[in-house]
C-alpha cells in the first residue's frame, strides 16, 4: 500500500523551445455521404516535461488529431497542415520513416491495451521487440530491459511475469504493460488516448501514477486524452477543449477551471457529478447533440446548443483569441446581474491579462460569460426537480421496503476438461450480500469489477429462490412468491424493471421505437387500445416526441437511446427499477441529461432505484443510501453522506481517495491511496477479512491487531456508540480515518 498527494504533474518552463509543435492542422474523411471535416485547423505546442489534456464529448477530434500526430490515420485520409517534433516534420513521411519514430522518440498508450497488444506474443516479447528495434540491444539485454520496465510500473514479479501473454493480465495490468512499453526508450513524447476509459477507479488512481512515473523517468512531455474532467484536472498543467473538430478553448488547468470563457466548457464542467458535494441540485444538461461535420456552415458549431447565441454566431465561426471583455463588475451591471461589489483586483475577461496569460476562446460572447463568473446556472436552462411526498411526509423506517436481502449466496461450478468436463471447485460470486431498499429511495451498489454486483442484479432480476439467505420483495419472501407458483413470480415482475448498461445492445435493431416500447405491455397482455394510448405517453415522459416512433433506435443518439430503454422499463409502471450503470457509456453531457431525468421520474411517480456504477460521483449524486461490496460481501453500508464523508471500512476510503474530483486545486491537495494489485480470486475463501491483502490498515497494525484480521471475520456494525443506520465489516473502523493522514 502507499499513498500520493496529487500534485501537478511539472512545471515547465516557458521559455523552452516547444518538442512538438501542431499548425493549422485538418483531417478529413471521404464517405459516401461526403467529406468529414474532422480536425479542422488545430493548433498545439508541447514543451518538456508539459502535460497537456484534451478534452471534449466524443466525435470532437481528441483521439484524430493525436492519431495524425503518429501517422496513424488510413492511407485513404487527408492530413494538411504541419507536425513538428523536436524540428523535424513529420508530415508527408512514408510509413517506414514514421516506423523509426514511433517507439523512440514519440510513444502512445492506447485506450483498449487487450486489443493493442498481439495475443499470440508474450508481453516481455512485445516490450523487448521495441528495445532491439530502436536501441540495436541483443535478446538479453532487451529481456532485462522488459522485465525491469515491468518492475519500474508495478507489475508483481516482473522477472515472471514478463513471461506471460495478453490474455492472462488483468485490463489494469495490460495497461501498465502498454505505458511500459511506451516508455522503453525514452520518448519524447508519450501520447495517452483515453488511458483510463472502463478502468476502476483504484486501478485508474494506479494507472495516473504509473504515468506520472513514465514521465518522470524519461523526462517526456505527456498528452492526456479523456473525455473525465476529474482525471484531467488532476495531471494536466495545460487543458484543450475541443469541439466539432476544433480547438475552442485553452488554459492552465486552475486557469480554466476558474474562469471558463466558452460556455461549452461552462457545461462540460457543470455536468459533472463531484464526489465532494452534498448539493443534489441538478446537473447542467447541454441540448442537443455535436454538429454533423460534413459541410459545416461560417458559424460557430455550437450555436444550435448555446443559450446565449446571438446574431453573430450564426454569421461567422469566432477564432480561438484571448477572451476580450471588460471589468467583471461593469458586465454584470450592463446584463442587469446584482452580484455586489466584487473584491478588490477582480476582473473581466481580458481585462487584466495577467492572471489569465495563455488563455484563448473561440466565442463572441466571452463578455457575457466572464459575468456568470463560471456559474452554469446563470447560463444554462436547469429543470426543477421537486421531492416526491413520500420521502419528505415520512421517515425511512416509515416508509414501505421495497427490497430487503440479507445473506445472499450465489456459486456457480469451476469445470476443466473440452469433452470430460470435471468440477473442480467453486466461483463464490456472490458470498454474502446484504440490501434494504425503502419507497421513494435510491440505494447506490458499488464496488470493483468482479465484486459481485451484476450477480447480485441477475439474482434479484430472476426471481429465483436464493441458493442461501433471504430475499424479500415489497415485503413478501421470494420463497413465498415462487410458492404459488407462475402467478406468484408474474406479479412480482410486473412490479421490478431493468434499465441497462449499453442501450444499442439492449435494444432490438429490428424494431421500431413504438415495438420497443410497447413490448413489455404485449407480454402482461394489455390492450391494444392500452398500448396506443401508453407509448406517446411514456416517449414524452422521457422527453422524446411522440412521432418519433416510427424509427428505429440506430437513428437516435446514446442518450436517447437510453431515455427510450428508460421509457420501456416504466411501461408496467413498476415499483423499482434496476439500474446497471445506465450513464457510463455516456459523454458527461449526455449523462446529465439522463440522471436529471431520473430524479424528475423518481420525483413524478415515487419510484425506487437499485443504481448500480463504478462511478461513485454519480452514485454520491443520485443515491440516498450507498452499499459498498468487496469480493462478493457487503463490506459497508449506510446513508451516502455518512459513508462518503466518514467511511468506515479501508476499502470504502480507498475508493473514495481515488475518485478525481472535477477541480485542480483541490484534487492536487487530495492524498490517493493506492491498494496493491488486484482482488484475488474468487474462488478461495480465505479466513479472516477478506480484504487484509490488500488493506492498507492491516498493513500498519500491530502483530496483534493483525491476528484478529486473519482469524476471525468481521461481521457489519455500527461505529461504537453511533448510528446502527451506518455499519461497516471492519474490526477497526476507529483507525480508517488514519490511513490517508
């Protein structure tokens, strides 16, 4: 275990020569339908030992633009402009010269490290190939080389391990291998395309200083690609926003965060969830979607989402230039905004450049924003969400449960053999799990991939009596319910819904929006006069149009791709509704549009939520109480502010440390604490706590104290003579707040 207090990543000096230099550069696609425009005159410089961030929604040009930069692009693909590295231009170089670049003097870390790496090759192979390539080192030196670059990112012995292939590393441990691979010579550059994307947030913590390790060894200057503001305010000294193909904003990081002058980037801040935030208010939903880039118009792309175009965005595209404005304080009187008298030496966009040097926008209203003073709710629309009567007139212990699990187990067999298939043990998925769901309520499920949640979901979901523990539903034993045999458990579905991961996965392609929605009517044979009467409702209940029907779900976006799954799990009106990270394949833009939908249709119709993420700034957001598993066990439990703000448990407090938080100086003055490796495996039951491998308190206990947590297990209870309503499996939960001094 140990534990990082996060910092800027350098601090570069400002009078160096940049190493890579990007001008006026354009990408362009030929398609069927036209030619797609996206890059579109980006401008970049880079200097040693800098760590730049991009960001932006998807479709924006973040991960084009850096794979321009490596030549990586179809030879079909249009690249104009310059790249410069270190003074050499590398456009218009043939693949073959680009080949004896790439490696050495500029290196990536790609987003899907299973699909990067050849399956068929071991890691140390794939490593050392690149140290004979570029360094001419024979295949001992180079093997040595492997394995101490495994051993610099903190693969557990490496000298073995270099031995291994792809398939047997875990997703953070390929992506550790990927950024030693990166940095095997030395680069100049390291480019990083989404390298935290569907990680967990304690691997993305390890994953961070893996790379800020990367650097500080080769000395390279660092592009960070993310649409997580979180993880970008965190490494980044300097911040790009992209936007339909363009830069549209740049500052330091502080400087950005501090006073956006785009409202784009007002939004893309205001969306997101903070993990240190009690406020539930709701989140900034910008309108409407990116601009197709086939023939974009003299106008500024975002116009069509913007609440404060005017007349002169539509008539011209704004150029990226220091913002232009006068005294904060002199804004707001001329928008009619009483804001007080500002403190001394507060100023306007551009009207005392100083604290804002380097700083560019591409709006013609940077004036107006600058009076917002970076507050989104002065510039964007957001919904009222009222509280439902029912969580507001009662007191929880008052209130109907509507779920009540306690002891769940769920096994399934380990087989070996292709033709004799043989058991040879057995996968404790689920070894453990405790759940109480009230009316009105929303109980956030977190925890690692692997700890057992999507389990604990099918075994609700399937209405089967568990293998071990009890299982009620609106306070009736399953047991009772499949009693009575199919019109026990028909009613009980009628009363649960699932809304789920992937909405293109979970929605039939072949039918239309009205069949998709209509399907769970047909199947608890309502009418059909029912259902023609039912669908229109339930589109504009998730803000859809009701002539929207008639098309099929390939020809929607993400988001409402969702609101339509959404809208086919209330068609029953059911009681509860299951949540199985139903925003994390959403760009956080998106993603608040769906959560502020969520709480209105929790509010309107008194539902309940079972919300399951990796996320825990959503979960901190949308949930009321939290449960916390590790390893198939409910470890901690209770209301979210309690937990998050006190947790009790060394597991809750890890994750919690390693959750970004959407601010550059208050994540850079967070201490991370890393937990060493991976959970181990599901189908061991050790003795003791199942988390003491990797438990940075046991790490600091006496021998003692340390006896306790290997012989005996330690079952849920409250903090001594606290609230019974917050509980935790720990036998020291005293010391928890110990182990991030």
């Amino acid at each position: 275990m140990s534990t990082i207090t996060n910092g800027s990543a350098t601090t570069s000096t400002t009078t160096a020569e940049p190493i890579l230099r990007v001008r006026d550069l354009h990408v362009r696609f030929p398609t069927p339908r036209g030619t797609v425009h996206a890059v579109r005159g980006v401008d970049l410089e880079l200097r040693r030992g800098e760590v730049l961030g991009i960001v932006g929604e998807s479709g924006s040009g973040k991960s084009v633009t850096s794979m321009a930069v490596l030549g990586l692009l179809p030879d079909t693909t249009k690249v104009t402009g310059s790249v410069e590295l270190d003074g050499e231009e590398l456009l218009g170089r043939s693949d073959k010269q680009m080949s004896r670049l790439r490696g050495d003097k500029v290196a990536m870390v790609f987003q899907d490290p299973l699909s990067a790496f050849t399956p068929v090759y071991t890691i140390g192979d794939q490593i050392a190939e690149t140290v004979r390539l570029h360094r001419g080192a024979s295949k001992a030196d180079a093997r040595a080389r492997a394995i101490e670059l495994l051993g610099l990112v903190g693969i557990p012995e490496p000298a073995r391990r270099v031995d291994a292939f792809p398939h047997e590393f875990s997703g953070g441990m390929r992506q550790r291998a990927m950024i030693a691979m990166a940095m095997a010579n030395d680069p100049d550059v390291i480019l990083a395309d989404e390298p935290t994307t569907a990680l967990d947030v304690t691997i993305q913590a390890q994953i961070i200083e893996v790379l800020r390790t990367a650097q500080r060894e080769t000395g390279a200057a660092l592009v960070f690609v993310s649409h997580d503001l979180g993880v970008i305010a965190g490494i980044a000294d300097r911040i790009a926003v992209m936007y339909a193909g363009r830069i549209v904003e740049t500052a330091t990081a502080e400087e950005l965060f501090a006073r956006p002058r785009m409202p784009y980037t007002i939004g893309l801040i205001g969306a997101l969830p903070r993990l240190d935030a009690r406020d539930r208010s709701p989140l900034v939903p910008i309108p409407g979607s990116p601009p197709s880039l086939i023939g974009l118009p003299d106008a500024c792309p975002f116009a069509a989402r913007c609440p404060l175009v005017s007349e002169v965005c539509r008539s011209s595209e704004p150029v990226l230039a220091p913002p232009v404005g006068i005294g904060v304080a002199a804004v707001d009187a001329a928008a009619g905004i009483d804001t007080g008298t500002a403190p001394a030496g507060t100023a306007g966009a551009g009207a005392s450049h100083s604290h804002a040097a380097g700083h560019t926008a591409a709006c013609h209203r940077t004036a107006e924003v600058a009076a917002a003073h970076a507050d989104a709710g002065r510039i964007f629309t957001l919904p009222v969400i009222p509280e439902h009567a029912a969580t507001v007139d009662a007191s929880r212990t008052e209130r109907e449960p509507v779920v009540h699990v306690e002891g769940l187990t769920k096994t399934f067999p380990l087989v070996k053999g292709a033709v004799f298939r043989r058991k040879v043990g057995d996968v404790y998925a689920v070894d453990g799990v405790d759940l109480d769901i009230r009316r009105g309520e929303t109980l956030g499920l977190v925890g690692e991939s692997g700890s057992g949640k999507s389990t604990t979901l099918h075994q609700l979901m399937d209405l089967e009596r568990p293998e071990a523990g009890t299982v009620e539903l609106f306070g009736e034993s399953l047991a009772d319910a499949t009693a009575r045999g199919a019109a026990g458990t028909r009613a009980l579905r009628q009363r649960i819904s699932m809304v789920f991961q992937d909405p293109s996965a979970s929605l039939d392609p072949r039918m239309s929006v009205y069949d998709v929605v209509a399907e769970p009517l047909r199947a608890i044979g309502a009418p059909t006069s029912r259902i023609d009467e039912r669908v229109p409702e339930l589109l504009g209940l998730v803000g859809l149009q009701a002539a929207e029907a008639d098309r099929y779900p390939h020809e929607f976006s993400g988001g409402q791709r969702q609101r339509i799954s959404i809208a086919r799990a209330l068609a029953v009106e059911p009681d509860l509704v299951v949540l199985d990270e139903p925003v994390s394949a959403l760009d956080v833009s998106i993603q608040a549009g769906v959560l502020n939908l969520l709480a209105e249709l929790k509010a309107r119709l008194g539902l309940s939520y079972l919300f399951v993420s990796h996320d825990l700034s959503v979960i901190r957001h949308v949930a009321d109480r939290v449960s916390v598993m590790y390893l198939g066990r409910t470890v901690e439990e209770g209301a979210v502010d309690e937990v998050f703000e006190r947790p009790m448990h060394p597991y809750t407090a890890a994750l919690m440390s390693a959750v970004p938080v959407p601010d550059p100086v208050v994540e850079r003055s967070r201490t991370t604490i890393l937990l060493p490796g991976d959970p181990p495996s599901p189908t061991e039951r050790p003795t003791g706590c199942r988390f003491r491998s990797r438990c940075p308190l046991y790490a600091i206990l006496p021998e003692a104290e340390r006896r306790r947590c290997e012989e005996e297990a330690p079952e849920k209870a409250p903090r001594r003579g606290e609230d019974v309503d917050h509980r935790a499996a720990c036998h020291y939960p005293e010391k928890v707040a110990s182990i991030a001094a």
